[in-house]
C-alpha cells in the first residue's frame, strides 16, 4: 500500500482527543459528606491518584476512528501486478507444403503444436486461417496439388510480423527452402518470437530453355533440370515438324508449335519459347581497369554458342544489340537506358571501391565457387545470385521491357574464381536465354542465406503491470462502521 500524502497523517495524532477524554470523563459515585470531613479538601494527589485506565478495548475502538480517518486523508493506494497477457500462438505454413507430399515429415509436429493451443494458417499474404476439419482432409490426403500461386517468402516476412508484433506471440513459420519461393532483398532480422524452420522437399522439374532453329527442318531443344542438388542443361535435336520426343529415362516431351514459337508439356509441366532464328548480339564494353574481365566473360559466352549451336555474335557497338556487358565505372548513358526501356537486356559491372570478402557461391551443378571481392551494395529489385553469407552478388531490377543486372563480383581471380569454373556458361545460359513465362528453380538454399542473419527483440506489449486502487472510501467506510460500534458500546454502559 502506497500513501499520496503521508505528511497528512499527523492528522492521527487526534487519537489524543479520546484518550484524554476517557482518562478525565471516568464515572465516579455520588459521595456525601457527614460530620467534620465536609470541611477537609481532597489533596491533588488523591485526585490524581484516582486516574484509571478503563474499559480498554472501547479506548483502543475510539482510537481506531481518527487513525483510520487519518490514513484516508494520506489517500492510500494499494498497487498489484496484473495478470500477464497470453500472447497468439500459430503454425504458419507455405502452400507448397500443405498441398505435396512434403507434408508428410512435419505433419506429426503440427499436429503437436494444434494441440497445445496453436492456429494454423497458410503463410500468404492474408495469413488465412485452417479449420481443424479442413486440415484434416489436407494431411489426410494422398496425392499430391499443384500449387500455381507463387509467393515471394522474404516479402512475406515484414507482414507475418506485423500481423504478430507482441514478444509474447509464439510463431512456428514453415516454408521450403527452395530457391524458387525466395526472390528480391532477404530482410535483414528475423523477431524473436517468429521461429522459421525451412522443410527440406525432394523435387525436380524439367523444362524447355530454349528452341534454336539450326536447319529450315531441325530444331535443338535446350531443356533444364533442376532439383534440390543443382540446375542443369541438356540438349535434343529433333524435326521442326515433331509432336513429341523422347528423354533419359522413358520421359516424353509432348511438343506443339505455333508460328515462331514452340511449347513443351513435360510430366504435366508446361513451359513456352520463342524458337531462336537471328544471332544473339552482344555488346561488351568495358574501361582500362577491367580488360582483364572481357577474356573470361567472352570465353563463357562462346562455350554457350557452341553447346546450345545459337550463333552469338559480340561486338562493340550497341546498334541492335540483344545483351549490353557494361564494365566501365561510368554510369549508363541515356542512350542506353532508352534501349532498356525497349527491351535490352544489361549487365553492370562496376570495380569502384571493392571489400574484402571470405565468402562463395553455388555454381549451377551444385559446386562452390569461392569470392574474395564484392562491389557495394546498391538499391535492387530481384536477387539472381547469392553468395553463402546471403549477400547478392547478382541483382537486377526491370525498367519497363527489359532489365538491368547488377554484378558485385568479377570474372578475374582477384574477385573471385567465377572466370575458371566450368560452371560460368551455365549459370550465364538462362541469362542469356531466358524463359519469359514461368520460373524453374528447384535448388536447396543454405538455411545460412535463406534466414535473415539477425534476430530483433521485440518490445514487450501486453507484459505484467502494476494495477492501483484507490482505497480512500474503504477506510471511510471502516471508520464509520467502528463509530457505530463504538455508539453501541458506549450507549449501553451508560444504560448500566
């Protein structure tokens, strides 16, 4: 109990008042005095003497009633801890995982934490809720869905903790930890009470790159494989006119032609190019400081022109030019941006100020390719490349038709050994030959790029905190009820 004015307790010291009067107010009897004594005085001392303390419990009542008036007069507080608030608990799940077999491994712990109090939601961006029925039906399924929507999971991140932005909110977040669901900048923390828990999923898909028309009656099909372990490129030549082909493996690629452009349906996938007539033009531009680049990058693009058979021309002027390799610290010339905005493809290569760096990345087959210098990082759209650390070391960011990567490294090894890696063609490949409408990467990530690097602690919301009353009109109240009493005691003693 707290008093807001302990300096009016002197009020207190009126318990004087009835001690004093109990003290001097004592009943004595009538007294009659006979004889000579009528004319002898009492001596104080008798009188004093004569002082009693009586009746002590009613003195101690009476005493009660200005204390107790005093204290309300100090205004006393009594202060407690409230009750903590319980914070939300969920289990927040990516559809690739609800829908697939992939499910399988983590059903046994949803099925914990649902038990323990948990809601279970999709992690898209409304965060919808599953009934207890539905997910029955979902883990209880045995094939598997396609699942067409695609989410950017690091984008997702910012409002999954907005949504629950309390410390003392528990957040299980499950997702796959393929490259496809993770594009654009990783956030930089992750709260502390959101736990992500990436789901190891073995896929793969196949797909077609790119259709090279070699002869008026042949085509070369470039297909891509991708899974968990790496991304890789294979080739088919096959008659302009044929419906279907053949695949390692007794798998067929059922094919349809319309025009300049060819589609591919591949265990139920479908991907469609536009079939390649013209050379590839390509324009490397590079200043003083990084001519030693342009070997490796022009060895790297010869390599694609003689496997894929797409005749690539390079070239130092940028009239019609399908790809421009900018590697001068100047910035893009207006001319240039023009082209973009129309459909140019760019690649930036800028050496200004490089840091030191102990890092890698993961080639297209899965292989470690070590970087020891990266460029500073400048504002960016989509991450293409990413090193082990979770740094991107290649951007790129659209400007209407076309789009501008951004290259952190260098080919040469001083920046890193991109430039002697066999795998630099294939990672340059689907660059070079994009696929416009759908995208195919099934790689595994590194739980070290794919979580942010930092953890945030969250201001404490809803916590223990401290609840007052205002006990004024409860002393009062006390008071009054030892003043009736003390009414009734004392108007009975008189009665005696």
């Amino acid at each position: 109990m707290i008093l807001t004015a302990p300096y009016l307790l002197v009020a207190a010291s009126a318990i004087l008042i009835p001690i004093a009067i109990h003290l001097w107010n004592k009943r004595q009897a009538k007294t009659v005095k006979v004889g000579s004594l009528r004319w002898l005085e009492t001596s104080a001392s008798n009188r004093w003497r004569s002082i009693k303390l009586n009746n002590f419990w009613l003195l101690v009542l009476r005493c009660l009633i200005p204390i107790l008036l005093a204290v309300a007069l100090a205004q006393p507080i009594w202060e407690h801890q409230s009750q903590k608030q319980k914070g939300a608990k969920a289990v927040v799940v990516g559809e690739e995982l609800l829908y697939t077999s992939a499910l399988k491994p983590i059903k046994p712990t949803i099925d914990s934490l649902l038990q323990r109090g948990y809601t279970l939601h999709t992690y898209t961006s409304d965060f919808k809720q599953i009934p207890l029925e539905k997910w029955q039906q979902i883990s209880n399924r045995t094939q598997d869905s396609l699942v067409s929507t695609r989410y950017d999971y690091w984008s997702l991140l910012p409002a999954l903790a907005a949504k629950y932005k309390s410390a003392n909110d528990s957040i299980i977040l499950f997702t796959s930890d393929q490259q496809q669901y993770f594009a654009g900048s990783r956030p930089e923390t992750l709260p502390q009470h959101i736990r992500w828990i990436p789901v190891a999923t073995d896929e793969s898909i196949t797909w077609l790159q790119a259709a090279i028309q070699i002869k008026p009656d042949s085509l070369l099909l470039i297909l891509g494989h991708s899974s968990r372990e790496g991304t890789t490129y294979s080739r088919y030549k096959t008659a302009a006119s044929a419906q279907s082909i053949n695949l390692v493996g007794n798998q067929q690629v059922q094919l349809q032609r319309q025009q300049d452009s060819l589609q591919a349906t591949i265990a139920g996938n479908s991907s469609k190019v536009r079939i390649q007539t013209a050379p590839l033009q390509i324009t490397i531009l590079a200043d003083k400081g990084q001519q030693t680049e342009t070997p490796y990058l022009k060895a790297a693009i010869q390599a694609i022109s003689s496997y894929t058979g797409l005749p690539i021309q390079i070239k130092a002027d940028t009239i019609n030019a399908d790809w421009i390799f900018w590697l001068r610290n100047e910035q893009l010339p207006e001319n240039i941006v023009r082209q973009v905005k129309q459909g140019l493809q760019v690649w930036i290569q800028q050496s200004q100020k490089p840091q030191l760096i102990k890092t890698s990345l993961t080639g297209a087959g899965g292989t470690t390719i070590k970087a020891h210098q990266l460029s500073p990082l400048q504002p960016y759209q989509n991450q293409v490349w990413a090193a082990a650390n979770g740094e991107p070391v290649l951007y790129s960011k659209a400007i209407e038709r076309g789009r501008v990567y951004t290259f952190r490294s260098g080919f040469a090894p001083a920046w890193s050994e991109l430039g002697q890696s066999a795998q630099l063609p294939e990672l340059l490949l689907p660059l070079l030959l994009p696929q416009p409408l759908a995208k195919y990467d099934f790689r595994a990530m590194d739980e070290q790029q794919l979580l942010p690097a930092k953890r945030e602690q969250v201001a404490v919301s809803g916590t223990s905190q401290t609840d007052q009353v205002l006990l004024l009109k409860w002393f009062v109240l006390a008071a009054f009820i030892l003043f009736l009493i003390e009414r009734s005691i004392a108007s009975r003693r008189s009665n005696l």
